[in-house]
C-alpha cells in the first residue's frame, strides 16, 4: 500500500503531530518518527504537513506514505507577471494556500518558513525584486501597539481573492489600501473577469450552471441549490462552461466565472456528473456514490489561466494569461496518449 490512512477519534485530540504518530506506531522510534515528518511522508487532511508543533483535531484524518511527497513551493516557484506601486500580479504554483490560516498566523517565523503561505513568499519575491532585506533591522524600530519590529512598508501585500490550494494560476494582490477597497469592490460587483482551464470526467458540452450555493448540502459539504427563493446564507454562483478538447472519457474546458464563490468550479462539475480529474472533496452529487478517479491527475486539475480588469486607481485595462503549468502539461500528455492507443 502506498499509504496508511487513519482517522483520528477523541484520545487525539489536542497531540501534537509526533505524539500521536507514536501512539498509531509505537515500534518506530521518536526520531524515526521525526524522519518521516521532516521526509515529507505524513499528510494531515490531505496536506502535506512538515511541521512537528502541528496539534492534531479530532476527525483530522492522517495518511503515512511510504515515499517522499513532492516539496512544497518556494519562492522560485512564484513569478511576478506585473508588478506597479499599487498592485502585483503574480502566478501562484499548485500545493501552496493563499493566506496563512487564523490560529497560524502567530506561529514562529522558523515554523512558518517550513511550509510558507503564498502571500509569504510573494513578500519574497517583492523583496529580491525591489532589492529589499527582508530581516527587519533596529532602525526601523518597533511598532508601539504591537511591539512587532516594523517592515519595510513597500513589503506590505493585500489579499483581493483567493485560490485553493492545489489550483494553480492568476492572482492579483493590492500594495496600498485605495487599490485594496477598489479591487474588493470589483471583485463582489463581478467586474473582475476569470476564465479557467479544468479537466473533467465524461463529454461535457457547452451550458451555464446558475444556481445558489449554500455551505452544507446535506452531507457536511458545500453545494448548490436549484434557483428560486434563496435558501438562508446561500449565494448565487454561475459558471459558463465551453469544451476546449474531447477526449475518451474526459473533457478539457473553459470555466468562465460570472462570480466567484468558494469551490464554485469544484461543486458545478461534481454535481453535474463531471467530476474534476483529480477532485478529492466533491467527488459525487448529493446522496450519491464517489466516483472513482482512474484518470492519473497529479493534482486537481484546475488552473486559473486568465485575469482581466480594470486598474484600480490608473483606469489602464490589464489582462493576463498563462499556460498551463508542467505538472498538467506532462499529465495531459499521458492522457492523450492514453485515448489515442484505445
């Protein structure tokens, strides 16, 4: 078996990561243990998760590979596309979130630099680029509210959007606040446009999925509802789907997002029997069955190819495209290969 998976009950709740890799191991040694994190072959809800402080939850479900899990991004892996005094715009690799979570962002900077956040190595990039030490130094002094040494303010980055962790692609983050309450603002009026590239199980034709979505369909998992009187807290989500490339037993297309709510893409395709190559969450509608996924993806294939708007505070239109990274390239390549032999 390539990996051991295990669902963690009551009595772990509150271990840190090696504790209790210990009580589900105990022949291993404790620094055997510590090999396997540092080695990079325990995930926890699906992460890779190389942090020995890390204290687990109840539910938390843990698998243990028997191999080497790929690296996480660095700050080589991300690349500014377009970079002015009020925003940059960069490509964000797959396997790295975009914010650090809110019970994280106090953890110790020698923890965090484990596996870094995107708007942390974006500070990276800016830094290398703008020829910025990134190490504070006592001439900046300490802010006095907080204590926290002061940076460098043109190091000061904002979330506008967010991607999930494994889609690659586009992003935009703003440098000042006029360009952060604008940019906000275009993103909930829909003025921000966003095409995808997704690759989907079964022939999937050209159609728009309009409906609302709500947090729990049911199941514990977010999902939609049909339109009509909105369910409490739900939001209404389109998608504009048009094929790029059939292929046997999957399509390649374009996701075009008239709006943009969590896992939207994700939810449409699943609930519409196509479920997204490589999908771990969504993989069946509501009440049915998970589709098996024999498609070999190398993660979930789905790519934020395409940001257009309207510059905040200059009015300049901008419009972005990148390609497809490497990791789906190469994947599509095989399934190619794969249809062409049948």
């Amino acid at each position: 078996m390539p990996a051991q998976t295990y669902h963690l009950a009551a009595q772990h709740n509150g271990l840190s990561l090696p504790q209790v890799l210990k009580r589900l191991l105990p022949e291993p040694s404790w620094s055997e243990i510590r090999k396997l994190i540092a080695g990079r072959q325990v995930q926890v809800n699906g992460n890779l998760c190389l942090d020995e402080g890390r204290r687990v939850k109840t539910g938390d479900v843990l698998k243990l590979w028997d191999h080497p899990l790929a690296k996480p991004a660095d700050a080589s892996d991300v690349k500014i596309v377009h970079l002015d005094e009020h925003l940059i715009v960069v490509q964000k690799p797959a396997g790295v979130t975009t914010l650090r979570h809110r019970d994280q962002t106090d953890l110790p900077s020698r923890r965090k630099q484990l596996q870094p956040t995107l708007d942390e190595l974006v500070v990276q990039v800016l830094a290398e680029r703008l020829g910025i030490d990134t190490i504070p130094t006592r001439q900046r002094g300490r802010d006095r509210r907080s204590g926290k040494i002061r940076r460098d303010p043109r190091l000061t980055i904002r979330p506008v959007h967010r991607l999930d962790r494994d889609t690659s692609g586009l992003m935009v983050f703003a440098r000042t606040t006029a360009a952060e309450h604008k940019l906000i603002r275009m993103f909930a009026q829909h003025e921000v446009e966003r095409a995808y590239v997704a690759v989907a199980h079964g022939q999937v034709e050209a159609q728009t999925i309009d409906n609302w979505l709500v947090r729990d369909r049911g199941d514990g998992l977010r999902g939609s509802s049909p339109l009509g009187e909105a369910p409490e807290g739900a939001q209404r989500a389109i998608t504009h789907l048009r094929p790029m490339e059939h292929l046997p037993g999957y399509t390649i297309l374009e996701c075009r997002l008239e709006t943009g709510r969590t896992h939207q893409i994700r939810i449409h395709l699943a609930e519409r029997g196509h479920m997204l190559c490589g999908e771990k969450t969504y993989t069946h509608p509501p009440g049915g069955k998970p589709r098996e996924d024999a498609s070999g993806a190398p993660r979930q294939a789905l790519h934020a190819a395409e940001l257009a708007f309207i510059h905040p505070i200059t009015a300049q239109p901008l419009r972005f495209q990148m390609p497809l990274p490497k990791d789906l390239r190469q994947w599509l390549l095989k399934l190619r290969a794969a249809g062409q032999a049948t």
